[in-house]
C-alpha cells in the first residue's frame, strides 16, 4: 500500500517538476509556430508533433499542465476558505444560522454545478485576453465549488463544539475567543486539509471540461482543456495516437492524485 503512495506521488512530483521547467525541457515556446512541419508526425525536433498552427505540442503539453497543476490549487483554496467561513459558521454557532447556512448551501448543492458553472462562464466576457481568462475561469471554479466541503466543515464543527474537550474548557471558564482559537481550529484543521487536497482533482477536471466547450482558459496560452479540443473529431485524430497524451497525462495525474488522498486517509 505504501509503495503504491508512494510510486503515485513520485509520479506527481515528476509532472509538477516537468511542468515548473517546461521553459527548460520544451524545444519552443508553447505559441510558436512552425509554419513549414504543421501537422507533422512525431519527430526528433517535436516529440509529439505539431498541431493544425504549426506549434509543438510537447511544449504546449509542458505549459498546459502548468497551467493547470498550478491554478487548480488556487481555485481549491478559495473553494476551501468559502467552506471553511459559511461551514465553520454554521457549525460553531449553530441554531437558525446553521440551519440558513445549510439551506443556502443545499439549495446550492441540488443545481446541476457543471450546468451553473458552464452557465456563469459564459456569461462573462468570451473575448478577454488569456491571462484574464485563466483568473476568470479558476475564479469561478472556486467561487462556485465550495458547497459540499462547505457541508463536511459543518458536520466536523458541529461534532467539535458538542465534543466533551470544548464543553470541559467552557466550565473551566476559558473564554470563546480562547476556545476557538485552541481548541476549535486546530481540531477543524484536518478536514480542512482534506477537503483542499480533494478538490485539486476536481478542479483539473471541471477545467478540462470548460475547456473543451472553449470557455476556459483562452488561446494562445495552453492547457489541458484547451488541448483536449483536438480530440473532439475522430477524423483529426485518426491514425494519431500521439494526439492522446494529453488525456492520458490528465487521467494518470488524476487518478494518482486520488490514490495518494486515499491511501494517506486509510494510513491515518
């Protein structure tokens, strides 16, 4: 079981660090393009080819990834604090705010969120530029994501605050401030943790969708779901296997992603 962790999160660190120095690693620059080889096969000078513009796609492989391996955090975190303010809320004070609280969130949790969150993309502008799309899109993941952790957070503070250390403390006289800053935190902190590393994977995927639709992260600038567009006609991709490494790159980082969140759960 621990070499499996292991062998996964070896994997993962492999492709974070490939992605990190994709300047180093990749023959060009992920929107340069070679004009005569468009189209062209795998080759010594390009690994993976060339796509319909002439560019190389092993760079724009290397870049996409960093793209994506680097902003789904951030939309994680920000999908973690949104849990960790409205579930902590509702749990630590509990009563009508934790039964609004919760409303709020089932009524969030019961609309199609793929559907809401393609609806809200396109709502904003389509035309910007791609460093505005790429805040834009992992923006939205965030904002929109953070209804189910924000449920696990309620539930885990709901059981802290009834727990027998939080209610000894409180007869002791220690005061809420003192509670809640070393007793409830610290405690609130694993799920927390959990529910960031969880919603990694989540965010690669939903960007990965709002990519092939075209509404995530803008060309130029590469990433997984923008590179999984090509994928989209059977025709282009016939005869071109080599056009699949994106979505075997995104199925491995995946899936090691949940098996190191999933052995490291049944470890502790």
């Amino acid at each position: 079981m621990k070499r499996l962790r292991r062998a996964a999160l070896a994997f993962l660190a492999i492709v974070v660090l490939a992605s990190l120095l994709a300047g180093v690693f990749a023959p060009a620059s992920y929107d340069f393009q070679f004009r005569e080889v468009s189209n062209a096969a795998c080759s010594t000078h390009h690994w993976l080819g060339t796509d319909a513009l002439g560019r190389d796609r092993f760079s724009r492989l290397l870049f996409g990834t960093r793209v994506s391996l680097l902003l789904a955090p951030a939309a994680a975190l920000i999908s973690t604090l949104l849990a960790a303010l409205i579930g902590g809320v509702a749990g630590y004070i509990g009563g009508k705010v934790q039964r609004t609280l919760m409303a709020a969130t089932d009524l969030s949790m019961a609309m199609p969120w793929m559907f809401l969150l393609i609806t809200v993309r396109a709502m904003l502008p389509l035309n910007t530029g791609p460093a505005a799309s790429v805040v834009i899109t992992f923006a939205v993941l965030g904002l929109l994501g953070w209804p189910a952790a924000a449920r696990v957070v309620c539930a885990d503070a709901r059981r802290l605050i009834e727990s027998d250390f939080i209610l000894h403390a409180r007869a002791a006289g220690c005061s809420e401030a003192c509670i809640f800053r070393r007793q409830f935190l610290p405690n609130l902190r694993p799920v927390l943790m959990a529910q960031f590393w969880i919603s990694i994977p989540v965010f690669i995927l939903a960007e990965a969708n709002l990519g092939i639709l075209g509404l995530g992260v803008a060309e130029p600038l590469p990433s997984w779901g923008g590179l999984l567009q090509e994928l989209q006609g059977l025709a282009a991709t016939s005869g071109r296997p080599w056009q699949f490494a994106p979505i075997l790159l995104l199925i491995a980082t995946v899936s090691c992603f949940h098996l190191a969140i999933e052995r490291k759960e049944s470890e502790a």
